[in-house]
C-alpha cells in the first residue's frame, strides 16, 4: 500500500478530478453540439472550455511559482 495522502495532497486530487470531469463534460458537449450541427452552442462551449483551460494554466503557473 501506498502513503496516506496528506491533507494538501487530498485538496490537489480533488482539484485535479474536478478539473478534468468539466473538461471532459465541456468536450462531450461540444462534440455532441457539433455533431448536431448546434454551432452557436458550439462555439460558446469551446470558449467556456477556453476559460476553463486559462484557468488550469494560471493554477498551473502559480503552483510552479510557489515552489
């Protein structure tokens, strides 16, 4: 068995699963919302998932300056 996952650990598994599920949820639905043809929808989809990853790079870089 692995170590116990320290409390800050916990905090970054948890943010990491909750940023990959909306990833995964923003690119299903633009798929789908292509595949239908709904390009409005997919176009606001894929910038909502600019946002998304934005953030993910911000997080990213001030985790990297912390260090």
């Amino acid at each position: 068995m692995g170590r116990p996952l320290s409390v800050l650990d916990s905090h970054r598994v948890a943010y990491i699963n909750d940023l990959m599920a909306r990833v995964s949820a923003h690119t299903d639905g633009l798929y789908e919302q292509l595949m239908d043809e709904e390009f409005s929808y997919a176009s606001q989809t894929a910038q909502d998932l600019i946002v998304l990853l934005e953030d993910a790079i911000s997080s990213l870089d001030e985790s990297s300056n912390s260090r």
